[in-house]
C-alpha cells in the first residue's frame, strides 16, 4: 500500500533508521552513566560506547579515531573549523576562500569571519554548479590561510573537485576544511588519501539521530584549532560539553550500517533517481540544474519552467519535496545557489528539489511521475507566461512591471 | 507554510482562468509583476457599452496566494462599474483570503492588476 504523502526530500533530513534507533535506546534509560565519569562502571560503560561509535564514524571516512570530534552537527562542526582555524592561524594571513554556493552555516560564519577583520573570496562556480581549479588557483593569495569548499552541494547533489583542491592546498600549506554533511553514504570519503585538513559531519543525513555530528581535525600534519565552546575541556579541549551519549551511539551506528550498505544501497537509488528523470523527461521545457556525472545518486533539481515553485508544491502535496522559489523562503530571494549557476531567476523560482533515499520505493517514484504529469498541464494553462511563449513571444524581450 | 481555507479553495479551483479572444469588444488587459520576482498577473476585464464589467479572466504565475488573489478579484470586478472596479483595495483582499504578513505582496499585485486593466480600457476609449 502506498503511503501518502511520499517522503522525496531526505537532504532536508533523514528517518532515524529503525536499526539505529534500536541500539540507541537503551542509553536513555539503563545506560545513562556519564562518559565522563571516571569513577564508577556507569561512566565506564558508556566511555567504550563512545569510543565505539567514535570507530565507526572513523572507519567510514578511513581515519583515525583520535581524529574526530563531536560536535551537535553539521553547523557547529563547520563553525568550528572555520573560526577556530581562522583565529589559530591569524598570525600567518587573513585571507580565506569559499564558494558561492556553500550551505549558510559556511556563508555565514564567513560574514563573521570578515567583521572579525578576515577577507573572504566568494568564488563563483561554473554553470554546472562545479569549482573550476585555475578559477580557484587564481583566487589564491600568499597570505590565504583557510579554504572551505562542500563536498556535495545541498541543493543540486553536485559534487566537487576535493581531491584536487586538498593537493593544491596542501602544497602551499592552507588549512583545508571540507562540508561533507551531504556526502556521508553518498560518496566515498578516502581521509587516507584526500588532503583535507577539517571535515564537518553531520548523523541525521545519514540515517541517524539530529542534534549531533562531528568534526574530523587531522593529526598528520597536524591541524591546529582555537576552541569555540569552553568549559569542562572534552574532547581534548576542543570543544567542551558532557557528551549525548545516545545520539553518539546512534550516529556510530548509522555511519557503520552507511559503511556496510552504501554500495547496494547507491545503486538502487540511482536507478530509482533515474526513473524518475526518465519519467518526467517527455516533459516540454523541464531543466536540470547541476551536473549530472559529478552527482550524488539521490538527487534531481529541477526546473519546471513558467510553473512557480511553490504553487507547484501546493499542487504536488502528496510528494514531500522542497523548492528554489522565493516564496518557500523568509527571504524573498530565489534560491542563492540556483542563482549562482546563473539560473535566470524565473528558473530559480520554478525549480523542485527531488532527495531520494533508503525507504522509497519503485511503487512510490511512478506514483510521484504520473501526479506530476497531471498537474503540470494545469498550472501551465494557468501561466500567463506560459500562454505567452505559446504565442511566440520572446520573454526576455518583454518589459516587465518589476515590484 | 499553511494556507488559509479561502486561498486553498481558490487554489483548488480556481475562478475565471483563461484569456479572451484578441478580437473581442470591450475587452481591456493589466499585466503585472515579473518573472524574475515570481509572480506575473494577468487580469482580462470585459467591458460592456453601458461601463459595466461584464466578465473577467485571469492567468497568474506565482505563489498559491497570488493565484487566489487574482482568482479573488475577477470575481469581485464582475458586475461593477470601472470606477467601482478601482476601489477595491489590498487590504479588502488580503482580509478576505487571510493572507500572511509575508503574502502581502500578492493582493497589492492584484490591485495593481485591476488598475492596469482599467488603465487598458481608457487608453483603448481615449478617456
């Protein structure tokens, strides 16, 4: 039987897979010793769970355990890195490079940094939505200290030069912090092999708990951070506060059934990605937006042009999905990503983000093709715009009444 | 974002949606907005001999409130003089659909739209 309405949004945030809730549970209520507590067997107990999850999470991304750091999530791990290194490594320059399409938790810490007394580079990123390198190197100053660049983007699933951007780096001795809260289980992450220097993670993309993530801080060479939270020093004073130890252990499991699974698991989504795309693809002027060989599996953005974002959620309310436009905003502002690939506006406005993930079915993805065929037709007798273009008129030509 | 009852209903289904024929008598067009904001209204009045609104159709890009606002006022234009047609205001719209703060801009859009439509007609009778 088909549940409505159908979950097509697991960038927003994932279902704590069952498996991981399971193991979670019972360090509510019996487990519930302080890892902390270096007196007495409670402590002791949920000390090697910790440490066990801290493996998991570690193994997943091929690094050491020492390595990694909890933080409550993504944004805090990001926050971390990038003023902690920034202020570390003020001496040595002031300069930092990031791009254009980054999540807020990057941007904004950025505008931070510059109030702070930092320069920051916003670099644009090409019409796919990748960072083109001699654009990056161009950018690069002899006193750049810090670079920030998202393993896979949010929005559009694209995902970026890491590797190539972590040798350049490294041979001119920048910190290099990478976002991968939308990369755990969707790409390999080699931390053996790829020249990061910081990298923010986040459980509940992945399957696992929210209000807990984690920040990797290489040790070879060694990256140094100034603390941003201060007070019983955990974490070897990187970043005090007692430990959730339910949501640790939720999200060791949740990277360890992503280590164990994301092979099978990519595969069957990117087959259902791609019947979905097939199925919308006799669709006149339908656009996707970002590339579509360096992407994640589970993603499809697209632009349905002349239909307006968010009217077409309000015709697709049986898919949970999420839109560029303005209007599912506070700000009014299209989607700055979409934009940043140059998007004209209107196609910013009109674009729907598809997530796909673990628990959805064939079943579900033909139901979601068949409602959006429905509905397109009618907004677009409903589009003046549509009409227009119809009519063969050139819609860039048209002088509009801005407001 | 959740929706008022009336834009829901209006959304759903939708009053007055098309466009009338090039050629037709007394029919006078108010386009409003721009793509590149997200909304464009098209409001289409009717005018009869005797200056009253005979009919009105619309078509809208834009949010679900833009489509129940425009939707809104082809209804209420019917039946009234021009002169009428241009009293209505924002605010009457805005209350009627419940629109939230940030949903304003659709009703102003669609005044805006009733009042390009009648600035249509009198350009077209050279009033």
């Amino acid at each position: 039987m088909l549940r409505l309405p159908i979950y097509l949004d697991y960038s927003a945030t994932t279902p704590v897979d069952p498996r991981v809730a399971e193991k979670m549970i019972p360090y509510l209520v019996e487990k519930f010793g302080n890892p902390a507590s270096r007196s007495h067997a409670f402590g002791w107990e949920t000390e090697a769970a910790v440490e066990e999850a801290r493996e998991e999470v570690a193994k997943l991304v091929h690094a050491d355990p020492k390595e990694i750091v909890w933080t409550s999530g993504a944004t805090e791990s990001n926050n971390l890195a990038l003023k902690g290194a920034a202020n570390f490594y003020s001496g040595k320059g002031k300069h930092i490079i990031t791009l254009k399409t980054e999540h807020k938790a990057v941007l904004d810490t950025c505008r931070e940094l510059e109030r702070q007394g930092f320069e920051v580079t916003y670099l644009d990123v090409l019409e796919n939505g990748l960072l083109d390198l001699e654009v990056f190197k161009a950018a690069l100053r002899s006193d750049t200290i810090l670079v920030s660049v998202m393993f896979v983007n949010n929005e559009i699933g694209v995902i970026q030069p890491i590797a190539e951007i972590g040798e350049i780096c490294r041979e001119k001795g920048i910190i290099f912090h990478v976002d991968a809260a939308q990369a755990t289980g969707k790409v390999e992450i080699d931390l053996g092999a790829l020249k990061v220097d910081l990298m923010s993670f986040s459980a509940h993309k992945t399957y696992g708990p929210k209000g807990i993530g984690a920040l990797y801080i290489r040790r070879k060479p060694r990256v140094r951070l100034e603390a941003q939270m201060h007070g019983g020093g955990h974490e070897r004073g990187f970043r005090s506060g007692t430990l959730a130890t339910h949501q640790i252990v939720g999200m060791g499991e949740a990277f360890r059934l992503a280590r164990e699974e994301m092979a099978v698991e990519n595969k069957r989504i990117g087959a259902l990605r791609d019947r979905l795309l097939k199925g919308l693809s006799d669709i006149d002027q339908v656009f996707i937006n970002g590339d579509m060989t360096h992407r994640v599996p589970h993603n499809l953005n697209i632009s349905f042009a002349y239909i307006e974002g968010e009217s077409m959620l309000m015709a697709i309310k049986d898919l949970a999905v999420s839109s560029g436009s303005a209007c599912t905003s506070a700000s009014l502002e299209p989607s700055y990503v979409l934009r940043a690939l140059g998007r004209e506006d209107e196609l910013a406005h009109s674009s729907i983000r598809f997530t796909l993930g673990r628990f959805n079915t064939e079943e579900e993805i033909d139901y979601a093709i068949k409602l959006l065929h429905k509905k397109i037709g009618s907004l677009r007798e409903l589009s003046p715009l549509w009409e227009m273009v119809q009519d063969g008129v050139d819609l860039s030509t048209v002088q509009w009444a801005a407001h | 974002m959740s929706y008022s009852v009336k834009v829901l209903d209006h959304y759903e289904n939708p009053r007055n949606v098309g466009s009338f024929g090039k050629e037709e008598e007394g029919v006078a067009t108010g386009m409003v907005g721009a793509p590149a904001c997200g909304d464009v209204m098209k409001l289409q009045i009717k005018v009869g001999k005797d200056g009253i609104i005979e009919d009105a159709k619309f078509k809208t890009y834009g949010c679900g409130s833009a489509i129940a606002s425009s939707s809104l006022v082809t209804e209420w234009v019917k039946g009234k003089t021009i002169e009428q047609a241009l009293d209505i205001k924002n605010t009457q719209i805005a209350e009627e659909l419940a629109l939230p703060p940030v949903k304003i801009h659709c009703s102003i859009l669609a005044e805006d739209a009733i009042k390009a439509a009648v600035a249509d007609y009198k350009k077209q009778r050279g009033v």
